[in-house]
C-alpha cells in the first residue's frame, strides 16, 4: 500500500509533462508524447505555400516558414484588398499530428494539422479542420526546398564561438555546424563578440541575417558550409536557443 501511495505523484508528473507540446527539430523522429504520431513522425521543418479561402477577398496566397531552431514566418497576402499584406513569426510547436504557431501581435494562436502528404491543413478555433463546401486550407510542403542550400538567404539563430582566428555558428534546433565567410560582417561579429560573451571561446546566442554560401578550409581541397552574415540582430552572452525556453503558449 506505501508502495503505491509513494508512485502516485510519480505518475502524476509524468502525466503533466506528456501533456505539454514539445519543440520540434529536425531529427529523424518528432519528440511528441502521443503513440500515434502518424505523419508528424517525419522532419516538418521547411516551406509551406498555397492560397487559402478567404471569405472577404479573392484568396490569401500564403507562405510558412517552420525553421530548424522553432522559429517560423508566416507571410499572407489577402488577394484583392488595399492593404493586403499581414506577417507574423514567433516560436511553433508540434504535439501528435498538430503544428501550433504561438501568437503574434494581435493575432491569435494558429494551429494546422499535419496530412499525410506532408502538408498543413488549417484548423479552426476548436481545433477542428477548415470545412467550406469545395474549398481547400491545405498548404503544400515545398519538397524541393532546402533551408540550408547555397544561396539561401533567411534568419539564423544559434551559437556563436570565435577561437583561434576561427569563428564557428551552430544553428539552433538543428545542430548545424557553419564557418562564417570573411565577407559581410564577419569582422564584425568578432569585435561584437569580443565584447559579449563571458569568457573567452566561450559561445554566445546569436541571431543573424544571412546567405549560405560555401569556401575552401586552410587545406585548399575541402569546402565548408558558410554563412555570409548580411545583418547582425543579436547577440546575448547566454547562449540560450528558443527551444530551450518556456512558452507562454504552452501552457
């Protein structure tokens, strides 16, 4: 009977933490707590882009990016109105089968359901899926997109170490290594670095604007990823990742 009493509040906690939505990285297997995980089992970060219904204007052509380190873009164009852009991004979240992007601005939080193809299918308030006689929510994954290809220019979050005259980025969520090229703000980086991070060669959390871009390592016959760093946004000296902190929305 002490036994069993004594289990209790270990169950209990585990029952807690099964029922949080976790960060998603880029593994062969999503970190979600529900048995049947079904297509949310596969990598989901990447581009997602259609035209969705819109009930006042002609479509909304839209545009997710779900990056390596949590992070997303959304990018919506309401087809046909005099001021139609709207962007947001913020932190996203998979549990099961369900992508969830936590709010931005005065939008509220948007959730999609993962299909089998591997696209995103809207969900409503209720978390149920769009229904409109004839109408498609579904975005269509891009599978001929990669996020870290040559000449990809987006927003990188990640470690930042310089050591030795050589300076290292690991990006966020995926583990990513990256050189940083000697053009664009490199120099930058080191004289913004040196005045950063606690100790020296020790990492420090940085969010930049970049291209991937490639370059020869001292041997002359081997080429490396590489970021060429177009515009500095932050640097902290707690190298902490937006997976590793808790989400209002989360809870």
């Amino acid at each position: 009977m002490l036994r069993l009493l004594s289990a209790a509040p270990l169950l209990i906690l585990l029952a807690a933490c099964q029922g949080r939505e976790q960060p998603y990285g880029t593994g062969p297997q999503n970190t979600a707590p529900d048995k049947d995980a079904g297509a949310a089992a596969l990598p989901l970060a990447g581009i997602y882009a259609d035209t969705v219904p819109c009930n006042d204007c002609q479509g909304i052509a839209t545009r997710l990016t779900l990056k390596p380190d949590s992070l997303y873009e959304l990018q919506e164009v309401y087809i046909g109105r005099p001021k139609p852009e709207n962007y947001r991004r913020g932190s996203w979240r998979v549990r099961g089968q369900v992508v969830t992007l936590e709010p931005s601005g005065n939008d509220p939080v948007r959730r999609y359901q993962v299909e089998p193809n591997q696209g995103l299918r809207l969900l409503d308030a209720d978390g149920k899926p769009m229904q409109t006689a004839g109408q498609d929510y579904t975005l269509q994954h891009l599978a001929a997109t990669d996020l870290s290809a040559t000449g990809t220019k987006r927003e990188f979050t990640g470690r930042y170490t310089y050591l030795a005259d050589a300076a290292v980025f690991v990006e966020c969520g995926s583990d990513k290594r990256y050189a940083i090229a000697p053009a664009g703000l490199g120099a930058q980086l080191e004289r913004q670095y040196g005045t950063t991070r606690k100790e020296a060669g020790k990492p420090v959390f940085l969010r930049v604007a970049a291209t991937v871009t490639s370059q020869g390592r001292m041997e002359g016959t081997v080429t490396e990823e590489a970021l060429q760093v177009d515009k500095i946004l932050e640097m902290k000296p707690d190298p902490i990742c937006p997976q590793d902190q808790k989400q209002a929305f989360l809870k």
